[in-house]
C-alpha cells in the first residue's frame, strides 16, 4: 500500500500525512448520478422524495465485501437496516478518489479503513439535517424526534424521511456527533451479505454479463512473448467465416469482432501474425533464476531499512545462520476472465468494465479515442474477483482501440488462455538472508537482500494519465509515464519490493533490508497482499529456522523478540492456545505457526499438516487477527477463509514459468487451483479492539506459506525454502 | 436446421450450428447470463447447467447433442422461489465474488437430486470439479448439508445461520 502512495509521492501529487478529510460538498463538477429534485448533502447519498435511499459505493466490490461493509457505516448512523439502503455504483468523480493513492482506485484493503469516519459523518449529516427540516415543519423540538429504519418518528407517528427532503436542501450542513459504540445495532454485527441474493440467483451483473444494443464480442490475438509486436499478419479466411464482423489490428495484437465468442475464437484461430519478438523471447525461467543469483551476489542494492550495523552485529553474533529463498511469478486467476464493453460515439465514449480503477480507465480512454474527460463515463460493474489484477487497465486500451478502429459497440472478452498468459504478475525473488545470534539466543544482527522485478515502472505507466492534471498537453503525459521504468529502475526504490521486510517487527540490535532491482521483461503487477506475499515467507520461515538453530520453541521464540510488538505478540498467543500448539500428533503429522502485520492489521496462523508417501495434505489452519474495530465479523472471517485458501494455493501450486520468453501456463490443468477436497477446515478468532479499523482483504494471505513451511519442517526435517512447497 | 430443446421448463428453437458450446448459445444468443464462462475447457465448473437433471459443462457441450433434450440452468433453478440450496447459500454468506457459484450450486442440486444427504466425501468428489478462487469451500460444504437437511426434514424451520453458531468461540 505505501509502494503506491510513495509513487504518487514521487510524482508531487500528495504532500506527506495521510488526507482523510475529503471534500464532500461544494462540488464544482456535478455527480455522475445528480438529480435536483433528490437530497444530495454529498457524493454518497441520495435520498428521494419517494423515500428511497441510495448509497453511491466508489469502492468496487470484487468480493471482499465493501458493499454490505460500507453501506453498514451509512446504515449506521441514518439508523436504517443496511438492505433497505440502495447501493449503486458511483461513477468517477473527483469527490471519489481515494486519499491513499490520489486515484479512484479500490486496493491496498483501504477501503473500510479509509471511510470508517467519513461515510458514518456523512450519514450522520444526513440523519441531523432531516431531522431539523422536520422539527421546522412539525412545529416540535427537534430532541423530540428519532429517525429509524427510513422514517421520522415523533411520538406515535412515523413519516417518511422523503416528505423532508425538499426542506432539508436549504439546511447547510450541521457539525454532528457520531452514535456511540454502545448504541451501534449494525456495526459490529454479523449480517447477511447485501449482494449475496443475486449472486445466487444468476442475476448479478458482472462485467462481462453486460449486454447492449447491437453489441459484438471482440478477442485479440497477442505475441506469445509479451512485449513483441506484429510484423506482418493475415487473415487467412477468417474474414469469411460466419458471424466474423470485423478484423482489425490494434497496438498489442490482432482483433477479431464477432457475433458470438464462440465466431470470434473460431475465426482467431484462422489468422496468422508474424511476430517482432522481444528480448524476454531469449529467457527461460531458468536463466532468471541464474541472473537473480548472480546479480545477488554481484550488486549490493539499494537500502530500505538500516538501524545499526547489521552485518558487523552479525559477524561478532556467538551463532550465525544464512539462508536464500526462491520464489515464483504467479497470476491472479480470477474467475472471471478479463472483459471491457465499449461503446463510442462521435462526443462520448461509455465504457462498462470490471475495474479496481474506474478513473485510469476513464484516462485510458481519453488517450485512445481524443474525447476530453467530461465525454467518458464509466460504468462499473460487479468485478469476478479482483486480486490485484484489475488495478492494471490493459483490458480498457485494447478494448478502446477496437471500438475506435471498427466503429462497432464491442465486449473485449479474454479467453482463459490470454488471461493466464498476459497477466501482471507477482515478481518472481530470490532472497538472501542473514542473522546472528547471541548465547542466550537472540538476535543481535538482521541482513536480508531481495533480487526481484519492481512493479510501479509497469503501474506509473498506466496510472500516470489519470494523476496527472488534465491541462498538462497529451504528449509530456505520455513522455513522462514512459519515464516510469527508468525511474524505478534506476532512481526509486518500489516500496512494494520490500513492504513486509521493512516493517521489521521483531526485536533485533540491527537490522537492515535491501534490493535489488531485475526485471527479465515479463510485466509485473500488484497480487494479493503484493511484496508482503514475498516477505512474509523469508522473514517467517528464516525466524523458524532461526528458532531450531537456538533450540527453541518457534513460538517461544517469537515472543521473546516481541517485546515492541504486542499486537503481533498478541494473535500469536490467541492462534497457538485456540489451535492448541504443541498439543501431541499423530506421527507424520506436524504444526507449524506464522505471524504476519500487513494492511494495517495482525494475523498469525497456526497449521496442522501431514505427510503421507510423499503427499502433503492441510487438515486444519487456525487464524487470529487483530483488525482493530470491526464493522462486519462474518465478511473478516470470510475473508480469512478465502486468504487462506489463496495463499495455499500459491503455496502447494502456484508458478508461472518461462519456456523462450512465453509463459508456459494455459489454463486450470497446468495453473491448478485449491479444490473443495485439498480445503482444510479454518477457524477464525478475531481478537477484540479499540484500535483503528485495519485492512481484512489481504492479511491473511501472507502467513500461510511460511506456516506450512515450518510445519512440513517439523513433519519431515526437510527446510523447503522454494515456493511453491514441494517434498524431495 | 434449428436446434429444438427444452429450457428452464419452455421449449426453445435456435438457428445456430450445431458445433456452437452450449455455453455461448445460452449467453451470447439468449443472452442468459447466469450460467459463467471461466475456462472454456471443463476445467473450472463455472458453466455447470443441468442435461436431462445432471450436471454438465455448457463450455463443452456442442449445441448439436441438447437437441431434443432437457435443460435448466441458474436462472430456471428454483422456479418461481429460490431453491432450497440458493437460500442456504444467502443464510451463510457463502458468495463472495460469486462469480462460480451459479456453476457450484447448479453442481450441488445435481448432487442433493441424486444423493440427498450426502457426506463430506460425497460433496467432495461431486464438487471437486468446481474451482472458487475466493476459496469459500467450507461455507459450499456447510450450505449444502443444511439444505440437504431442510430438504430432509421439510420442517419449513430455517435453521440458524451459519456465521451465528461458529463465530463465537
């Protein structure tokens, strides 16, 4: 989450703390969804005369549940049950950017934590203002009234609270108190998920369920290498086969428009291209692999923490113990493929598109078609999960593209195969690390050293059009986001390479981290819980190491260095007494415990596995968290299930490789998912806070693997430092 | 030729060829768009439909082998009401981007027609065909033993939820 604020940063659009107050009145642009007959105090809320509420959600739910969380804040303080509040999809809007990053953008688990105040603010405004337009209109002392589920009640009447919209407009905005915990009745309390009805009944609308006038399904043929370019190509009798509407090349490959998807893949597969080959066509995963090594042992990187002299604490250290751990690219995989609607016309252009960056699209699409801003709307939709993948916008620039090249209304639909084989993806690392311990076993000196592609020369590219201000002339806009590798190449640190590492959290004399930026050439992306998902396995399985090389306890031993860290010290006690650490197991059985801070919030795990010809097999993980203040505890447990379940995944299965530059992955037979019956049984115990809110979305994602990896330690003796785990 | 066969209870004829997935016959033609694409191939579940009262992937069914057939997708599940699992899926949170559900119900209605009180082993193998990169495995699995007993007992109790009985501990 820092990596991409730090980015903004370097780029001058965010001074240093963080914004939390938003501007939400006196808005000199009008809402996407404006309307003058309905009481509109700020961009979240509308409330008609007919007396419907609706809740404008910037966030985009991909899953992870801000739509029930958010509209449980609102429901909150208008003291209304959170379904009789409509949520809609806002629009892009500068009133809907978020603080963190300077763009509308829904990642970094920020949502909840960002509007845990603002929405309920909001709200509250809302409830004073209709409260006061009725005293007026009612003739009675405003402590006389209460406002509950919609209405006003004043003794035994009950008026709806849209008879008092009209008066409620000329009211300026009160300061107000928000409700106090004690009198919360939704925070805080399990509920059933507002979107979970239509989920089940087939009806919710995901992006690529979107369906208009005269719409055609476009599919692209792109470089097997990422990053080549087409020489020349041909269609070879596709343009002749049924329903096919149009063959265009675009910038990235060539697009057929068809009927159907199943005319245009038909017709895809006729088309030949000859392609200019990139220079990642001549790498193999095993030559990064070699050139991470190498460039670890030649390069000595760039510093993102030094307290003291690591090294020298660590060379005087009674006991020394060194590691290297080797970790994959991986793919997102979401269930739904990648998808964008676009539909363009002479002075507007309106996209329908599953984003995590509505206003990059938006961005996008002014390049791509020459349309100002105020000529683009973007629609929304429910995203098929999200992950991370969506925060790059690959999917709206070809889609925009081939609607300006055909002049058709198309779905760019990406097969599975394209999906899996043009990702961003997590960076694959190779790390080194280093400690010393002193004779009573602690540790004195702290040395690791990552090697690993950075993601934000890939990002800025992107992001860069949105951020930057829209007077700037389109040509240095380009210039400058194509400035982006060579900035984080050469000058920047990506705080994303070594976010998990830098947050050190364990007593140490010192302590330093550094990296090494490599990049073979295959685009990188934000992955769920990003460089956390690589930190949290070198730091966690080097401190279990470090545990059985001073004889302890791993858990004892964590603890013993936790002394600046109760929070972490904390779930740590919780998951190892619920998951009954140290309880005895059956032989070729094994616990293994991991502890990890990410997103604002605390998680460790405990895992119970076993080994059987060779076969690992998870039979149960326990997880504690510490999110600080909860606002739904079934979505943060649920969330913790699906971590878990992610991070396993990564852990037993996940890997992309590279055959002369191409990925080798097509689809679920080679990129294997968790299935129902690999799925151990999780318990979630949520430690009780009064602290902030904190993220749930990713958190639970980064302990797993090194958990597993230590219990597979304790089960068999052999320390499995590649991921993903696999048994010799 | 046209290609007649019975959907969610009406019957349907299509002018389309025979070699088309029933996939893309129901989304891009019909434009019923509950029934997901997720992988082209049979590999992920997320098309599931029912053939006859059986569970099959609409990806790779040829429009040509549904002539004269039954089927019934998400949206002809539950008749006019939600089917007794689509109502357990709601009582436990189970969808989270939802995206495979429609597949992973349709998969598990199969499963309670043939089988209707199945144990965990049974719902693992009928439903170790259906990927859910969310990983809500453990709330399908729960979902589906208590509408297996709501359809067992027919008692019209709804019991309680599932968050309720397992968070608190």
């Amino acid at each position: 989450m820092n990596s991409r604020r730090e980015f903004l940063k370097a780029m001058g659009l965010v001074g240093g703390g963080l914004i939390l107050e938003l501007s939400l009145s006196g808005c000199t642009t009008p809402l996407p969804h404006g309307n003058a007959r309905d009481f509109e105090p700020d961009a979240w809320l509308q409330i008609t005369p007919q007396n419907d509420i609706r809740f404008y959600l910037n966030s985009v739910e991909m899953g992870q549940g801000t739509m029930t969380g958010m509209a449980t804040l609102i429901a909150e303080e208008l003291n209304t049950e959170p379904y009789m509040i409509e949520v809609k999809s806002a629009g892009v809007h500068a009133d809907y950017v978020n603080p963190f990053y300077g763009v509308q953008v829904t990642g970094g688990s920020t949502s909840t934590r960002i509007y845990y105040d603002v929405l309920r603010r909001s709200a509250a405004q809302a409830r004073e203002m209709l409260r006061a337009a009725a005293a007026a209109e009612l003739g009675v002392d405003v402590a006389l009234l209460e406002v509950r589920d919609k209405h006003i009640i004043y003794r035994d009447t009950r008026l709806p609270m849209g008879r008092f919209v009209q008066a409620a407009q000329s009211l300026s905005r009160p300061e107000v108190s928000l409700k106090s915990e004690r009198d919360f009745r939704f925070i805080g309390r399990p509920s059933v998920r507002l979107d979970g009805a239509m989920k089940v009944r087939g009806t919710a609308q995901y992006g690529i369920d979107v369906q208009l006038p005269d719409l055609f399904t476009a599919l692209v043929k792109r470089c097997p290498v990422q990053g080549g370019h087409i020489e020349s190509w041909s269609p070879n009798g596709a343009d002749e086969l049924p329903g096919v509407k149009a063959i265009v090349p675009i910038a990235n490959g060539v697009a057929v428009v068809a009927e159907t998807y199943w005319h245009a893949q038909r017709a895809l597969q006729a088309i030949t291209v000859s392609w200019a080959m990139p220079a990642l066509s001549q790498r193999s995963s095993e030559d990064i692999r070699r050139e991470f090594e190498a460039l670890a042992a030649s390069e000595s990187g760039r510093s993102a923490l030094s307290v003291g002299d690591a090294r020298a604490d660590i060379r005087a250290a009674a006991l020394q113990h060194a590691a290297t751990y080797r970790l994959p690219y991986l793919a997102h995989a979401t269930m739904e493929p990648m998808n964008c609607t676009v539909r363009l016309r002479d002075d507007h252009c309106e996209i329908w598109v599953p984003t995590q960056v509505p206003s990059v699209c938006a961005a996008i699409a002014e390049e791509v078609t020459g349309l100002r801003r105020h000529q683009i709307t973007v629609h929304t939709t429910l995203l098929g999960g999200g992950f991370g993948r969506r925060l790059s916008v690959d999917y709206a620039l070809e889609a925009t593209q081939i609607a300006k090249a055909t002049g058709l209304t198309i779905k760019l639909v990406f097969s599975r195969e394209d999906d899996m084989q043009h990702d961003y993806y997590r960076p694959a690392a190779h790390a080194e690390i280093k400690a010393g311990l002193d004779e009573q076993g602690r540790i004195t000196g702290w040395h690791q050293k990552n090697v690993n592609p950075n993601i934000l020369p890939y990002a800025f590219q992107e992001f860069a059009t949105a951020v930057l201000p829209a007077w700037l002339p389109d040509g240095l806009v380009r210039g400058l986001a194509n400035l982006g590798p060579w900035v984080y190449g050469t000058l920047l640190m990506d705080p994303a390479s070594t976010e998990g590492a830098v947050e050190f959290g364990y007593d140490s004399v010192s302590a330093e981290v550094r990296h090494v930026q490599a990049d073979p050439g295959l685009r990188t992306g934000y992955w769920r819980s990003v460089g956390h998902s690589i930190n949290a396995f070198v730091v966690e399985s080097f401190m279990d190491e470090l545990a059985h090389r001073a004889g302890r306890d791993p858990l004892q031993f964590r603890l013993q260095h936790l002394a600046g860290n109760p929070r972490l010290a904390a779930v740590l006690r919780q998951v190892a007494e619920v998951g009954r650490w140290g309880a005895p197991m059956e032989p070729g059985s094994a616990q293994g415990i991991a502890a990890h801070y990410s997103f604002g919030s605390y998680v460790a795990q405990l895992v119970e596995v076993s080994v059987v010809e060779g076969d690992i097999r998870v039979h149960r993980v326990t997880v504690a968290i510490d999110c600080g203040k909860t606002i739904n505890p079934d979505i943060i447990k649920a969330q913790m299930e699906g971590g878990v379940i992610f991070g396993l995944t990564a852990a037993l299965r996940g890997e992309i490789t590279l055959q002369d530059g191409r990925v080798q992955q097509t689809n679920f037979h080679d990129y294997p998912l968790l299935r129902i019956h690999e799925a151990p049984a999780i318990t979630v115990h949520i430690l009780s806070s009064a602290e902030a809110p904190g993220g749930v979305g990713e958190p639970a994602v980064p302990p797993i693997a090194p958990a597993l990896a230590n219990a597979l330690f304790a089960a068999t003796g052999q320390r499995l430092r590649d991921l993903p785990l696999r048994l010799s | 030729m046209p290609i007649t066969f019975m959907l969610n209870d009406r019957s349907i004829s299509l002018d389309v060829e025979g070699e088309m997935p029933l996939l893309w016959a129901l989304r891009d033609v019909l434009k019923l768009t509950g029934t997901k694409f997720g992988c082209g191939a049979g590999l992920c579940g997320a098309c599931t439909v029912h053939r006859e009262g059986e569970a099959i992937r609409a990806c790779t069914t040829p429009m040509s082998s549904v002539q004269g057939r039954r089927i019934t997708t998400i949206e002809g599940l539950g008749g006019q009401a939600d089917h007794p699992l689509q109502d357990a899926w709601i009582r436990h949170n189970v969808a989270q981007c939802g995206y495979c559900q429609p597949g992973q119900i349709m998969a598990a209605s199969a499963l309670l027609a043939q089988n209707p009180s199945p144990t965990d082993e049974d719902i693992d193998r009928a439903m170790a065909g259906n990927l859910c990169r969310c990983g809500t495995y453990s709330r399908i699995r729960a979902a589906i033993h208590d509408a297996a007993g709501q359809l067992q007992s027919d008692s019209g109790q709804t019991p309680a939820p599932y968050y309720q009985s397992n968070l608190e501990s």
